[in-house]
C-alpha cells in the first residue's frame, strides 16, 4: 500500500550515494501508514538513518506517530538523539520549543498537548 510506497521511497533516498546531504526531510511520516505498523517503520528509519549518518527531521500532527517515535527511540537505543521540536504561535511570532526524549515522555504520560 501507501506505506510500503512510502518507506521505500525514504529508504531509497537514505541509501542513495550522495553523502552530500546529511539531513532528510520528511512531510507528514505517519501519512498512508496503519498506526500498528508506526512503531516498526520509525524503527527502521531510525536504524538506516543511524547506519548511513543521516539527520531525519519529520512532521507530524498524530499523537499515536509521536508515541510510537518515543517507544522506537527506546526499543533502539536512541532516547538521547531524538527530540520533538514544538512550534507555538505566541504573540511576538512563531516560537520553537526543543523537548529531550524524558521531556516529551513526560508530556505524553502528563497527557500535555506537543503535537
């Protein structure tokens, strides 16, 4: 399906030659992909994009996407490289607020709004 589609076209790009590029950007990761899957595809991003020395910055808007990065941050290793960037509208402009893996667990189990 979409998902499938989707992690090849990221793997391909993570795998391509060109070290140029150290960072990849990915609109919306958790769109076409089944939740119950979300865990394992954000596994093997996290896995490739260590392997091939590659920054993965994502966006999301689902709380369940932000869940599962937690749980595969943690299944692999990884809760110090990860992070959830947060952008606030305040009234002196747009605000981006940085949480560490203990920060945004935290917000996850107080139930607090990072998306």
């Amino acid at each position: 399906g979409d998902g499938a589609l989707k992690l090849f076209r990221i793997l391909i790009s993570l795998f391509s030659g060109n070290n140029i590029y150290s960072r990849l950007m990915i609109d919306e990761l958790d769109a076409g992909v089944h939740y119950s899957r979300l865990n394992g595809f954000i596994k093997s991003l996290l896995n490739v994009g260590i392997s091939e020395g590659k920054q993965i910055f994502a966006t999301t808007h689902s709380k369940e996407c932000i869940e599962s990065f937690k749980a595969a941050l943690g299944e692999t290793g990884l809760q110090n490289e990860g992070r959830i960037i947060r952008l606030v509208e305040t009234k002196n402009g747009i605000k981006a607020y940085t949480n560490t893996f203990e920060q945004f667990e935290n917000s996850l189990l107080a139930e607090s709004e990072i998306r």
